[in-house]
C-alpha cells in the first residue's frame, strides 16, 4: 500500500485479516486498533498504554488502585469498600460516617503528660555520678546547682543539664586525714540574683555565699546561728535560713547582715526544729517542721506578724518544700517517697479553707493531696518561675523536670 503526502513508503507490518498499517505497531487479531506498546482489554472497547483498568469500572488506572466497587480513582489511595469518596492516607469509620487520618501517630505512642521534659544525669567533673545529690536550686536564668552531702561537692549544671563547674565545700588548705568531714557536708542550696550561690553546713554551724568556683564571698557563722539547715532567697535577694538547733528563720542580706528573726522561743509562734523553707510570691514565709509527735506545715505571712499551721503528719523524714503560683505548698515525704500537697493558707484572723471550701481553724489539718505520678524515689525539689517541678531522682541519680500543672490535676487524698 502507497502513503500519501509526498512521503516515502515505510516498512509496514499489518497483521493478517486487518487493513490498518501499524508504525512498529502490533494490532490485535479482529480488532480496527492500533496497539503502541498497547493492550486493549477485550471486554472493553478502550486502549491501555501501559494501564491496567479494572474490569468492572470503565476507568484508567495509572499506577492506581481503586476499589472494585466504586467508580473514583484511588491514586495511592484507598478506601472503604462501604464508601464512593477517596481517602489520602484516611480510613473511613463507618460507626461514625467520619474519615480518620491514619497519618496521626497511635495514642499508645504519644508522650505522656506526667512524664518529665527533661532528664539529666548527675555527672561530676569526670563524668562519674554524684554520691548522694540532696538539694536543687533553678537561677533565673535557668541554671541548676546540686548538693551532694556525702562527696561535699556543689555542682553547677547549664539549662540543658550540661556539667559546667564544681567546688569542693572544703578548704583547700585543710588536711583531710584529720578532717571532720561532717563540719562541711553541704545540705540546703539556693540563688542569688548575682548567680552567687548559698549553701547550709548543718553541723558546721555556718553558711556560705560563693562563685562558681568555691571561692567565699560571705560567711554567715556564729551566734545567733548555731544549726542552719534549709535556706531560700526571695525576689530581693533576701536570705532566709532555718535554725533547727534554735527553733527559728533568720532573715540576712546578701552582706551576711541580720535582718530580722521569727519563730523565736518566748515568742507567740514558736517552731520546732524548722528543716527546709521557701518564700512564695506573694512573700509568704513556708517552713517545715518536725516534733516528737507530727510533723507540720508553718506559713508566715511577709511581716512575719501572722503565721497558721496549714497541715500536720506522721511524717519523720522531712524533705525540700515549695509554693506554686497559686500558693499550694508542696513537701517531699522522704519516708514514702512522694510529694504532699496542702492548700494555700488563709492568714487573715488565723483561718484557711480547704478545697471544699469549709473553713477551718488554726490548729487544724487542711485537706492533703498526693501525688503518686512522679518519679519513685523522689529527693530534693523546686519549682522554676513558670511553674516546672524539678526533682532529684536518688536511685538514678538524675533531675527531672516536670509540668506540675499536669500533675496537679492527678493529685489523689492522702
């Protein structure tokens, strides 16, 4: 057969029992089609050209999937075979008419709420683990300070927990083989605004006010102080110490300068054997402190002119407190191992309510709370300006760092 249009004759193969010609082209045998590298469904009167269609839907499929009972295309799509929409990575759920995204992560795999933000381990200059980390302290700037009693070690971590300095508690010009290690175990340990730090040495009857390599700036020792142990600063720098030998809370400057005194024998409130203490925002005064009976919860009101006992316990193994933004006092029970919580006090006419509203007297236990979702062997805490609650874990020896909104909210009654 003869090409028009002034072109040559090409090489034309035709299959047998067709009159159409085929340029590298194979028709199939009964058909008036062409086929380019094509197949052609016999049930269909359409081309593939490398498409695979389904039989039972008259559409083309191009590296598609659709599903046998709809008429839609599914590119890399799939969907419920009771459905006609498509689903990009979606699943239909038929109880609810709904469409899920499956790209969402399963809710076994989602963060949980109460764990911490962040852990770090306690590592010293060498990277070996802190003997027996007691008390933490948050600058304003987000930098932790650690005490480890047993070492008389004060370790100073950057916001992200990394090792950035140490200092022994102990002069360097002291001989250790004749050395009373106990005089300068480190206990209680707290910021200046300065990024100074303040430490407690209970049995060595003083406290100290250093830089970040050890070096004392001020020394608070002598009478009146004669067992400091807990130690806070609030929002102007002032010192507040806990007297358990003496009953009391001295209040310093940052010079070591006495200020003022509370609790004091002879004195309408007194306490007994007072251990750790924070200043809330509002300036409230918060001590814990321990009889031979119970243990109790003391607030002063910023004058120190008020106080109330906002709860009382069988606990005999008192650790760090701390005061939310919202005045709920949070205790450590070293005993049990997790945080007590007892409502903010009420120091107007020496009375409180509790969280059902009924107000009670002085004297009296407000409702305690507990927490039950932090970490199991619970040590030294504080809380940061937005409200994160910063434990020591004494098995691991690590701090964490927790939302204690999130907590707060799971708080179940003592």
């Amino acid at each position: 057969m003869l090409c028009h249009n002034d072109s040559y004759l090409t090489t034309v193969q035709s299959q047998t029992g067709t009159c159409v010609l085929g340029k590298d082209v194979q028709s199939n045998t009964g058909t008036g089609v062409h086929e380019n590298d094509v197949q052609s469904n016999t049930s269909t009167g359409m081309h593939e050209n490398d498409v695979q269609s389904n039989i039972s839907s008259r559409v083309h499929e191009n590296g598609v999937q659709s599903e046998n009972s709809t008429s839609v295309l599914g590119n890399d799509v799939q969907s419920d075979n009771s459905s006609a929409i498509l689903g990009n990575n979606f699943q239909y759920n038929s109880s609810t008419g709904a469409l899920e995204n499956d790209d969402q992560p399963d809710s076994s795999t989602l963060p949980d709420p109460c764990g911490p933000v962040m852990t770090f381990d306690l590592l010293g200059p060498v990277g070996e683990r802190l003997l027996c980390p007691t008390c933490v302290s948050v600058s304003l700037s987000g930098e932790f300070v650690v005490s480890d009693t047993d070492s008389c070690f004060v370790v100073i971590y950057s916001s992200t927990g990394q090792y950035l300095s140490h200092f022994s508690t102990i002069p360097k010009r002291m001989f250790y083989m004749f050395l009373d290690l106990a005089k300068y175990r480190p206990q209680d340990v707290a910021w200046l605004s300065s990024k100074r730090i303040v430490y407690t040495q209970p049995a060595g009857c003083r406290v100290i006010i250093a830089d970040w390599k050890g070096k004392s700036t001020v020394t608070i020792e002598g009478r009146p102080l004669y067992e400091p142990y807990g130690v806070c600063v609030d929002q102007s720098d002032k010192i507040y110490i806990t007297d358990r030998a003496k009953g009391r809370i001295l209040c310093y400057n940052c010079d070591g300068k006495l200020i003022k005194s509370l609790g004091v024998f002879g004195s309408r409130e007194v306490l007994c054997r007072p251990h750790y203490i924070c200043v809330a925002n509002n300036g409230n005064i918060c001590v814990n402190e321990l009889s031979k009976d119970e243990s109790r919860v003391h607030v002063y009101s910023k004058s120190g002119t008020s106080s109330c006992v906002v709860a009382k316990g069988d606990n005999h193994s008192l650790g760090n407190i701390a005061v939310d933004s919202e005045g709920f006092v949070l205790q450590v029970d070293l005993q049990c191992d997790h945080l007590v919580m007892c409502c903010p006090p009420k120091l107007n006419g020496y009375t409180y309510k509790t969280a059902t509203g009924e107000e009670e007297h002085k004297g009296k236990n407000s409702h305690l709370l507990v927490s039950r979702t932090l970490t199991s062997d619970l040590g030294g805490i504080t809380l940061t300006n937005n409200d994160h609650l910063v434990c020591i874990d004494r098995k691991e020896k690590q701090v964490k760092n927790y939302i204690w909104n999130n907590h707060k909210e799971n708080l179940i009654a003592l």
